[in-house]
C-alpha cells in the first residue's frame, strides 16, 4: 500500500487518518522505531515511512511549524479560557457529588430495608 501524505488547509496529514505529520515527528524526536510510531498509533508502517519522507523533504518548513504547536501547548489557555473551562468542570463535578450521594442513599436505604425484613 503506498501511503500519502494530504493536507486540506488544516496540516499534513496521513491519507485517510487524523495523524498529522508533526505527531510522526514528535515520536520520531523522541527516538522510537517506525514499528513502534505504527503499532501506537495503529497505522502501517509505510505510512510512517511516507510521513518520514514527507518530513525530509520539508525538513525546515515542519520542524518551525512544530516549534510552534510546542510554544502553544506550552503557554497552555488564555486565562478567560481557562476560567470558563474551571466553571465547567466544578458544574460537572457538583452533579457526580450530588449522583454519588444520592446513589449512596439510595443504597442505604435498601441495605436498611434488607436488614429489617430478615428480623
């Protein structure tokens, strides 16, 4: 099978998955074998190879592009991000407390209830 590398104004891409070429750089900086990039990632490992060519051939172009994705995860969320972020996850947190109380109490109830039946 021979792999392609696509990009449809979003990043290059491995044809036919959402694994960009700056992830097969990542594993590829790291040191890990091509068997290893194509087991993880659940791909064959021509298309490691074609990512590694694609790579090579556009060596400066996506080593810049990938100091850059590392800047922005590095500066993590904009703070008014981050806060809107922060209320969502205390909403969902407040709702698995009010959940496991009442499933608790639900469970208390019938323990109690059982217990008695059997007097």
């Amino acid at each position: 099978m021979n792999s392609q590398i696509v990009d449809r104004g979003d990043g290059p891409k491995i044809a036919g998955t959402r694994i960009t070429i700056y992830t097969i750089f990542e594993y590829l900086q790291a040191g890990w074998d091509r068997a290893s990039i194509a087991i993880w990632l659940g791909i064959g490992t021509a298309a490691v190879e074609a990512a590694e060519r694609y790579i090579d051939e556009h060596r400066d172009e996506v080593t810049l592009e990938f100091q850059k994705i590392m800047e922005r995860t590095d500066r993590g969320n904009p703070p008014e991000l981050q806060a809107k972020l922060d209320a969502t996850h205390e909403r969902f947190m407040e709702k698995v407390r009010v959940m496991r109380s009442a499933n608790a109490n639900s469970a208390n109830g019938a323990d109690h209830e059982g217990s008695s039946r059997g007097q």
